[in-house]
C-alpha cells in the first residue's frame, strides 16, 4: 500500500476553510458522502492507494467540498465524532452490499458493532428495546460462546428485513 502525504491534503483543507490554522479548520468539516470500492481501486486526495472506502468532506460553514477521502486521513483529523462515522458508514456499506447479495446477515464483528447498533437506535431505525436486545446477543456472539440460536436469528432477519434493511438501502450518503 503506497502512503499518502497528509501534509498536502491538510493544507488544502485550511485552504478551503474559514479558519486560518489547522486545529481550528478541522472542525469546520463534516462527512457527506462515502464510497466503497471493493476491488480496492480508492485513490485518497493525499496519494494513498488500493482504499476500499472513499469519503466526501463538506465545510459546515461555506459548503466546500474535498474528495475523495481515505478513512486514515479522517483519522488525522483527530475528532472522534469523524471517526464514529467512517466506522459507520464503512460498516452500513459493507450491510449493503451484504443484503444486496442475499448474504445471510450474522451479528458478528463481519457487519455489526456496537457503534453502528447504537447508531441504528439514534437515527430511530430501531427502538431502544431492541438495541438492547441486540446488544444482548451481540456481546455474547463477541465473547467466542458460538453461533446464535434459531430464535435469535430469526429476530435478526425480521429486523433486519423490516427496519435495517430499508434505511441501510436507502442511506443518503451512500453513492
Ligand atoms: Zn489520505
């Protein structure tokens, strides 16, 4: 994998900023658009190659853009809010394609976590209750104590089927 040079693409994003220095810069910035290629043919804006998502950064403030993306230099922005969201969207993409396929969907680290469960619940897809109850069955499906059972499973297909599948389809920031 060729690095990237993150000194270019942060000298473009004060550029494109309101703030003249970079620690305040980096907080006029917000992710508007992601991105997956999974044959790996991303190119980030800083030279760094063979990425699998690519994200479009907007400025709150004057409505610039830069992309593509790489999910590392989001990294460098230092903001755990940009970082909660690459996770989310990578993993909503990942869902996506999944559910396009027709690829059963497990509630295992392949497709969920607990950020983006916590994020189905703060959007509204699903109702507190069953975050918690995927919670549940996720912690004990992430603590290695096997497959889930038939119940379980079937409660995650209707959710899936009925509340994840249709937003996760549909996400408009998802090109
Ligand atoms: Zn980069």
């Amino acid at each position: 994998m060729s690095a990237g040079n993150f000194d270019g693409l942060r000298s473009a994003v004060v550029d494109a900023s309101e703030a003249g220095s970079w620690m305040e810069a980096r907080k006029e910035w917000e992710i508007i658009g992601a991105e997956e290629s999974v044959a790996l043919k991303g190119v980030c804006r800083c030279g760094q190659a063979r990425l699998r998502m690519l994200f479009t950064i907007g400025n709150r403030l004057n409505g610039r853009e830069i992309a593509p993306v790489g999910s590392s230099c989001i990294n460098n922005f230092l903001r755990s809010d940009l970082n909660d969201e690459v996770e989310i969207l990578s993993r909503i993409s990942k869902l996506r394609l999944a559910i396009l396929d027709g690829t059963p969907t497990q509630l295992d680290g392949k497709y969920f976590s607990r950020v983006l469960v916590k994020h189905f619940e703060a959007v509204g897809v699903i109702t507190t209750k069953e975050h918690q109850f995927l919670l549940d069955i996720f912690n004990k499906s992430a603590s290695g104590k096997g497959a889930l059972s038939v119940k379980q499973q079937s409660y995650l297909d209707s959710l899936t089927i009925g509340k994840i599948g249709p937003y996760v389809l549909h996400h408009p920031k998802l090109t």
